[in-house]
C-alpha cells in the first residue's frame, strides 16, 4: 500500500511538475504574445500619426494650390470686368464724343439735352474738342417742323 501511495504520489507529482512546466511555458508564450501586441501598437502609435499628419499636410497643401488658382482666376475675372470698364468711360468720355465730331450745347453751366430747354433770343455755348463758340439763338426747328424764325 505504501508502494501503491507512493507511485501515486510519485505519479502525481511528475503531473504536477508537467502541469507546472505547461503553465509556465503557457504564461511565457502568452506573455510573448502580449509583447509582441503591444510592439505592434506601439509601433502604429509611431507610425500613423506620422502618416496622418503627412496625408493632412498634403491635404492642405492642394487646398492651398486650389485657393491660390480661385484666388488667381478671381483677380484675373476683375481686372477683365475692370479692363471692360475702363473701355466703356473711354467710350462715354466727352472728349473723345468731341474728337468724333459731337458738340456739347450749354447754357450758363447747365448742359442741354432737350430743344425745349432753350430760348430764341438765349446766348448758348457750344463746346467742340479744340474750343468754345458763344452763340444766341435765331430760331428753332423741332423734328418734322418748319424753321420759327423772330
């Protein structure tokens, strides 16, 4: 019986030692395992920040570009509307109607547009591109009338 005891004990104890070394080689590569987790996240804690940032750089960079052209077109687009302008006061320029042969009626300071706005008997100015003649009126013909003379 004591044999039989201590077979079993013997038995059992080389279960336990096997037990033991399974459980300390189990942690171990357990352990290993978590470490080399941890290796890979620590890893991409490194690396993706890095990689983030420089994608959020190159981000900003196009936008950049792409503002700096829709700023460049804007500014072209207004110097065109400018251009465009500036060709039309050259146009409406009283002086350059005078260079093409037009005269600019007055009275006192007041430019006249209308026939009805003047007198017969009136001293008017008429401004032509190199001068000024000073007139009086004799008579005024209306569109489709006969001449009115005083």
């Amino acid at each position: 019986m004591i044999l039989k005891l201590n077979y079993i004990l013997s038995v059992n104890r080389e279960n336990l030692l096997l037990t033991k070394q399974q459980i300390i080689n189990k942690g171990q590569q357990h352990l290993q395992n978590k470490q080399r987790d941890l290796l890979i996240i620590s890893r991409d804690l490194t690396t993706k920040p890095v990689i983030f940032n420089a994608k959020k750089l190159q981000d900003l960079i196009f936008q950049k570009e792409k503002l700096k052209e829709k700023c460049i077109d804007f500014i072209n687009k207004k110097v065109e509307l400018l251009k465009h302008f500036n060709e039309l006061l050259l146009i409406i320029n009283p002086v350059n109607t005078l260079k093409r042969g037009f005269a600019i009626v007055k009275k006192d300071t007041k430019i006249i547009t209308n026939l009805s706005e003047i007198k017969i008997g009136e001293t008017l100015n008429i401004q032509f591109y190199d001068g000024t003649v000073q007139t009086i009126v004799n008579n005024k013909i209306l569109k489709n009338e006969e001449t009115t003379n005083i």
